[in-house]
C-alpha cells in the first residue's frame, strides 16, 4: 500500500476507531470470536483498567490516504514487568493489520519509537496488554475457532511480524482433551494414588458464597506458583480484585478445583465454560439491545459443552507431588457431572515439561500454537 499514514490515537474518535478496527478486518472469518466491545474498551481505559496504575500506552491507527483505518498497534511500559526484572522491555500489542507488510512494519516502527522515548531497550509481544491477559500471537490452528480469552489472528501476521526482525521468545501450547480419549479408570486411580501417598491431602471446590476468600486463596498460590515461570509478572491486589469480577460472573463453581494440605490451600485449577460458542452469534460484540439475552440463555441452555481451563498453579512446595495431574484429573471429574465433553487447557509454556507431560498423559493432544516474540530497540 503506497499511500497510508500512521498517528497516534489523540480524540474519541481515535479511540472508538481503534476499538472498531478487529471487528472490520474479521467480519468474514468463520472462526474469529468478537469480543464484547465493552470489555474492548475497558482494557485501554486507564479509568478502568487497574493495569494503567504501573503501566502505559501508546495506541497507534493505521490510516490508507481515503481514511480507512487499515491497522493499528500499541506500546507498552509495563511497571510491575519491570520492577521484577530490570530488563529494559517493554511490549507491543493490540497488533492487527490488513496483509500489507509496509503497513504493518509502519506500525511497528510506531509502537518501537514510543518505547524508545520511554528508555526501554528491548520489546517482546503481542500482549494485550500483558501476560496476565490475552497474550501470544497464533501461529498454528487458524482454521480453529479460538477458546474463551485467547487471541485470534490471520496466518500472515507471522510474517509481517518475523519479518521485522522479532525472533521467537517462546512458544506456548493450548491442549486439548475430549472425554472419548480419556481413559476414566486409570485417571481416578492415577487421583486415589496421590491422595494415599499423601492422606493431608483433601480437594474440594471453589466456595461461592466466599468468592472474595477463596479468589485471595488463588491469587497468592498463583503468585507463588508462577513466579519462576518464564515471563512471569505478579498480578497487583487490584488487577486480580479486577479480573476475579469478570471471572465470578461466569465461573461456575464445580470447575475450580482446589487441594488443600492440612487445611492449607496449596494448589488449584480454574475453568471456564467457552463462552465464545455463545459471544460468536453476538454480532460485533454489542450486548444491547438483544445480544445480553442471546448470551445469557445459551450460557444456560446446555449447549455450551466444551471449557477452557485458563488458570493452574501449584505451590512450590509441592511440587513433585503429582498434584498437577490430579487437578486435571478431578476438574474432568467435575466436567463428566454437567456434561462437559471436551476441555482446552491453554497455553502451557514449551518450557513447562511437568505439566505438558502430565496432559500428555491423558491423552491431551496440542491443538493450536501461539508464541510471543522478541527483539532489541537498537
């Protein structure tokens, strides 16, 4: 493309430009999901976005020379990033374009004279907008239709973004598990196994009517378990606060699983129902004035029959205890009484061998690939 211009999202036009741009560039997809545009906005607004209480950005748009909006992107300072590793890296993110690699390289350009102004030295990405959201860029499965919170894009992205220099930084699988593969006498024995070896064990699952208790019990056994995670950034008290609201709205508790040892909350595992399969009839995420109706009687109805299992952590001082696999073990438990009959768990770290050996297994097969990308601002 020979005439197009990138600026920086300034008006409130800018930012409902910037909103709408995914929801033009996949209309046609049959696989894409469209996000609920409140949500959209809620994750670049610093009034609402508890992310923006250590970090910045800056959001760029994409412009042909007749107007058209044809990508954009934004910079990242994550503070909390930072503050653990003193590295000197900040993220790109919000990265969408049409198949124009002039334009995506434009982008790029953008998003790496903004960190530069920030004194960074280094950028690693796409997050969105960082690795406790959507984070990752797709490069294998794009005939899939993503699960609920993972990201989405077109084959060419891979391109445009090698292309530019970034090299692969790690690669991270989204598993799956569908209940005809899943011998269920070796899995309860494998479960029954590690209680009897350790009898202080117990497990039992999440406690609504203390949602504020148990979602403390999980960020700090999450914060534990991940903190020794490649790329891992703890979560302030609010974003978890922010992201254990939009959670309770569609948790269902027989899906979070948690051991305790003598009383002591030591690992667990949380799942979702894949709301995607509902958000997918809502056209371009609007839930007004028929798509909340829409979404709350198919989340209900039963149709919805496949999860995702987002969320597992277990704390240090149990690892090598087999507890990971009786996590997955006791939430497909769970899932054999309401009917689930396929679960993807995503993404795990190329790098974490104990869990990709434990899914495996269970006869989990990896069903997509994402990887996050790296490279010097130099």
């Amino acid at each position: 493309m020979s005439g197009f211009s990138v600026t920086p999202v300034r008006s409130a036009s800018d930012r409902r430009a910037f909103i709408q741009f995914p929801y033009d560039l996949f209309r046609d997809s049959p696989v894409w999901v469209p996000p609920l545009r409140m949500d959209a906005a809620k994750l670049i607004n610093p009034k609402k976005n508890p992310f923006f209480e250590h970090g910045r950005m800056g959001l760029f748009l994409a412009r042909s020379s007749d107007g058209k909006v044809v990508g954009r992107i934004a910079a990242i300072y994550n503070g909390m990033h930072l503050k653990k590793y003193n590295d000197g890296v900040g993220f790109f993110g919000f990265f969408d374009v049409v198949d124009d690699r002039l334009v995506a390289h434009a982008l790029l350009d953008a998003a790496m004279a903004w960190l530069r102004e920030q004194g960074l030295t280094g950028v690693r990405g796409p997050a969105n907008p960082s690795l406790n959201d959507t984070a990752g860029l797709l490069v294998d499965g794009f005939d899939r239709q993503p699960s609920i919170l993972m990201p989405y894009n077109f084959s060419y992205y891979v391109d445009h973004v090698e292309s530019y220099g970034f090299e692969r930084a790690m690669t991270m699988w989204a598993y799956y598990s569908h209940i005809k593969y899943i011998n269920d006498a070796k899995l309860f024995r494998g479960s029954e196994l590690i209680l009897k070896r350790y009898p202080s064990l117990t497990v039992r699952r999440l406690d609504i009517d203390r949602f504020t208790d148990e979602a403390k019990l999980i960020m700090d056994i999450y914060n534990d378990a991940w903190s020794d995670n490649w790329g891992h950034v703890p979560m302030t008290d609010a974003e978890f606060a922010h992201l254990a609201a939009d959670m309770k709205q569609i948790v269902d508790p027989r899906l979070v699983v948690i051991v305790e040892d003598d009383g002591e909350a030591v690992a667990f595992a949380a799942s979702l129902p894949d709301l995607n399969y509902a958000l997918k009839t809502i056209k371009n995420g609007r839930l007004l004035p028929f798509g909340l109706a829409k979404l709350l009687m198919l989340a209900s109805s039963g149709v919805i029959r496949e999860i995702r299992m987002p969320l597992m952590g277990v704390k240090r001082s149990h690892h090598g205890r087999g507890l990971d696999a009786l996590l997955i073990s006791k939430t497909i438990e769970a899932g054999h009484e309401i009917g689930v009959t396929g679960c993807e768990m995503s993404w795990v770290l190329d790098s974490n061998l104990r869990l990709r050996h434990a899914l495996e297994a269970l006869n989990s097969v990896i069903d997509k690939e994402y990887a996050m990308y790296e490279r010097s601002l130099s």
